[in-house]
C-alpha cells in the first residue's frame, strides 16, 4: 500500500502497482489477450452489461476492447497523480478529446474555446463533425458566450504553441457550472493538476510527456467517476481504447515523470535566456521569462514554466532555415520527449487552424516551438546557437543578391 498522502514522486514510482505483490510479479505484466474465458455464462453477460454502460468489471474482462488489466494499472496511476477519482485511456490524444466532446454532447449542443489551441483540437472543433456547434472566446470571455445548451468549456494551459497561460480558477468561475475541460498535455501532473482548481476532466495527450520518449501514441483523462463511466461507455461503443503494450510503456515512463519534467524545465530556462538574448530572435515565448506571466500563475497555478517555448524570427525563411540546420535537435512536431524537438506550428501543428485565429494567437510565419530535452543545456544551446548563425547568413545572402539585382 502506498501511504496516503504521500508526495508526487513516490505516487509517480508506486501508483497503480498496488496488486503487483499479491500476483507475485515485481515489472508490470502485458495481458495481450484479445478475448477472455467466459467461467458462467449468466455472470459474463451481466458484466459484459455493466461495462458496456460504462461500469468497470476487472473480475470479468470478457474482451479487450472492454476492459484490460494492464491499461486499467495505468489508468489508477494517472488518477492518483492528477488527485483524480478515475482516469480512462485512449489511444491517442485526440480520441481521448473525441470522447470528452461525445460525453458532455449528452447535455447540450454547444462548446466554448478559448483559443490557441492544439492545431488538431482546433481542427476537430472547427469541423463540425461531431456536430457541436462551437464559440471561440478570450479567456476573459466565457461568461458571455455561454447559452442554456452549453455543455462544455474547453482550454488549454500553457496553450500550445504559443504558451500563453489561462487562469485555470478564473474560467471554472466565469463557466458558472457548466463543466471545464482542460488539456494540461504541457503541464504534465508534476506541474499542475487543474481539478483541484475546479476543472471537470483534464486531458492529456499522454503521447507527450507522459510517454516522454517518442514511442508511444496515447491519451487520457483524469476526472470523477461519474464522467469516467461516461467516457468508457464511449470508449466501449467506439473503440477507443488504449493498446495494453502503449499503456505498459507509459506506465513504466511514470516513475522518472517527475524527473524529466524537471530536468527539461532546467535546460529550457537556460535557452529561453539565451534565446532572448540572441539578435536574430525577436521574441521568445516561455513563461519563465518576465512579462510572460502577467497572471502571476508560475507559482501558484503551475509549480514551473515547463520545458516548452516559442520563439520568433520574424521571417518564413529564417525559420526554415533554423528548422533544416539543427544538428543534435531533431526537426519534428510533437513535444515533450527526453530528446529536444523543434518545429513550425503555421506549417505544421496548426497548419489547419483558421488563418484569421492564427494571426490572431500569434502563429506568424517565423515562429517556431522548440520542446527542450534532458540533453546537456549547453548542448542544446551550442545546437541552437550554430543554426540560427546558418540561417543569419543565409538571410544576409539572400539580402545581398536582392540587392545586386535590384535597379
Ligand atoms: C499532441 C496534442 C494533442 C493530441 O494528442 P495525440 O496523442 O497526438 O492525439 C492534444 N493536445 C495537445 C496540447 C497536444 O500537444
């Protein structure tokens, strides 16, 4: 038994481990079993009942898309970390965002966001497909854009790409009772856990952090038990759930969650230093840095600035260049991997996102989002450093022909 109360990082090595020691197993057993024995017809088809309304029968798998053990291990570790009473496990972020929308559709036809948000979110949002009907709103505009049909609140803290902090209490107030989901994919639980401040559900794109070494596609939600049994309905009924080999990836990766989060955290506040200090970069988004906190939340809402930032180098070009001339870094979307990543959200992760609300949140043509990795801080620098010094030249060339041609 895990002593109650106990801190993050013994959660993050112990949680969801409670019953290794009565099964006489010390690493996290794979039960890749598609179909169970059914031992008593009458008592399969109740569970098989139960579960398909959302309930869970651990006793009675009956099929793996209903329930299995080795994601359900998962499940209770995230719950314990987030402060959770449930978490549920889907196989990717953006079905885990799927089944959120589908469960709060139950109660109303219409959804408030707050943009920025993950380009793919945005992307399902804007498509109508799931047949909500959405409002974009400031953070400071909820209030007004709710309707007697509003079902759910959608934000996403610190945004991506541009990392721009919601005062997570601020919304759940504004919401006035209609449920708030937030993606806290770039908070990790070692930095913010959103249901303590009045969140409903908090989703995490656990291909991230979580995952945290780029192997893994996968999402999940820590919320109450109430909207858990409807997320797992959902998941029974579409199919949504998580693969037992994902799910004992991301349950080995908890225990040096807490670790990673922090040692990236310390490489990031030392290039985001470096990066404001640097000519060719107009302006760098990190909120460690002053003024890109005007909230204050560093330190009350989040226990740091994490390891994500975004940085402006005012043209396409220069961007591109930076992208093609990282050495250590690898050029590629996604986050929060023990290796640092960088990529052009305008081209990429936000690529489908309203060109209007992309200018609006910041995603111009020369902005790129660098997720800082465990390496070296002076590595990542020196990495950084030299591409940015390839694409200043290429840009002075460029200029220079520009002019031996002009008239
Ligand atoms: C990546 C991401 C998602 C989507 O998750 P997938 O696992 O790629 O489906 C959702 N929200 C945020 C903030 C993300 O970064």
């Amino acid at each position: 038994m895990i002593p109650t109360q106990s801190a993050l990082e013994t959660l993050a090595v112990h949680a969801g481990r409670e019953e290794l020691m009565a099964l006489g197993v010390h690493a996290l057993p794979i039960d890749l079993s598609s179909t169970y024995p059914i031992r008593d017809l009458q008592e399969g088809g109740e569970a098989l009942e139960r579960m398909a309304l959302g309930g869970e029968d651990k006793s009675n798998p009956i099929y793996a898309r209903l329930y299995n053990p080795t994601v359900g291990r998962f499940e209770e570790a995230l719950a314990q970390l987030e402060g959770a009473e449930a978490g549920v496990a889907f196989a990717s972020g953006m079905a885990a965002l799927t089944a959120c929308l589908l469960a709060a559709k139950q109660k109303g036809n219409h959804v408030v966001a707050v943009r920025p948000l993950y380009g793919g979110s945005d992307h399902l949002l804007a498509s109508g497909l799931l047949g909500l009907e959405v409002t974009w709103a400031e953070a400071d505009g909820i209030r007004e854009a709710l309707r007697s049909d509003t079902c759910l609140v959608i934000v996403e803290s610190p945004a991506n790409p541009t990392l721009q902090l919601v005062d997570l209490e601020a919304v759940v107030i504004q919401a006035c009772g209609v449920p708030v989901l937030v993606d806290s994919t770039f908070a990790t639980p070692v930095l913010q856990n959103p249901l303590k401040l009045g969140a409903a559900m908090v989703l995490h794109s656990a291909t991230k952090f979580l995952g945290g070494h780029g192997d893994v596609i996968a999402g999940a939600v820590a919320t109450s038990q109430a909207w858990a049994t409807e997320l797992r309905k959902i998941r029974v009924i579409t199919g949504s759930i998580l693969h037992p080999l994902a799910a004992y990836l991301l349950h080995r990766g908890l225990p040096t969650l807490p670790l990673r989060v922090r040692a990236a955290q310390e490489g990031a506040k030392f290039v985001a230093a470096r990066l404001v200090a640097h000519p060719a970069v107009k302006a760098v988004h990190y909120p460690g840095l002053p003024g890109e906190d005007p909230a204050g939340l560093i330190g009350t809402q989040m226990k740091g600035p994490g390891s994500l930032m975004a940085f402006d180098l005012g043209t396409f070009e220069m961007a591109q260049e930076v992208m093609a001339n990282v050495k250590l870094m690898t050029p590629a979307v996604s986050l929060g991997s023990v290796d640092s990543l960088i990529q052009h959200p305008a081209a990429l992760t936000h690529r489908v996102v309203d060109a209007a609300a992309k200018t609006k949140s910041g995603i111009s043509a020369g902005l790129l989002r660098l997720s800082v990795g465990i390496e070296a801080p002076e590595d990542i620098w020196a990495d950084l450093e030299q591409a940015l010094a390839k694409a200043s030249v290429a840009a002075m060339q460029k200029a220079a022909v520009l002019e031996t041609v002009a008239p």
